[in-house]
C-alpha cells in the first residue's frame, strides 16, 4: 500500500482522526480544508487537500465541490467505523 494508490500510509492514521471528525460533524453539517487543517494541525492546504481525498476514497468522508470551494460530509463509514 502507498499513497499513490489512495491507501492510507500509515498504520491507525484513519482510526485516530475518526473520533475528532465524529465530534466535529457532530456540531457541524460541512467540513471545509481549513477545519482539517485547524483540527489536525496539518499546515499546508495541498497537505489537508491529499488527506481529504485519501478519507473520501476510503468512504469516511464525502466530498461536495471542488478546489477552494470544496465541503466534505460524513461519509458511510465513518459512523461504520465505530463499530469496527
């Protein structure tokens, strides 16, 4: 598995981002790149923007637009996820 092909890199780097996202779509309809970025301390938009695309492949997330202007909503499995 590699970045290339849309899997998560490192082992538990989902799992332990599923409980902060949990809560912020809790309080929250959209996430936007910049909530990500404040949420997990990411500090670059293209760096956020790679690790929004790998959750929305893996179906934690799903995403609404594009570029600047792209949301992301709880995906399937990130309600799933709690039962895993």
């Amino acid at each position: 598995m590699s970045e290339r092909d849309g899997s998560i890199p490192a082992p538990g780097t989902v799992e332990t981002r599923l409980p902060a996202l949990r809560t912020f779509f809790g309080a929250n309809p959209v996430l936007k790149n910049a909530d990500y970025r404040r949420l997990f301390s990411v500090e670059s938009r293209s760096g956020a923007s790679r690790e929004l695309g790998r959750l929305v492949r893996q179906g934690f997330l799903l995403a609404e637009g594009e570029r600047r202007g792209a949301r992301y909503r709880a995906g399937p499995r990130l309600g799933a996820a709690a039962k895993e």
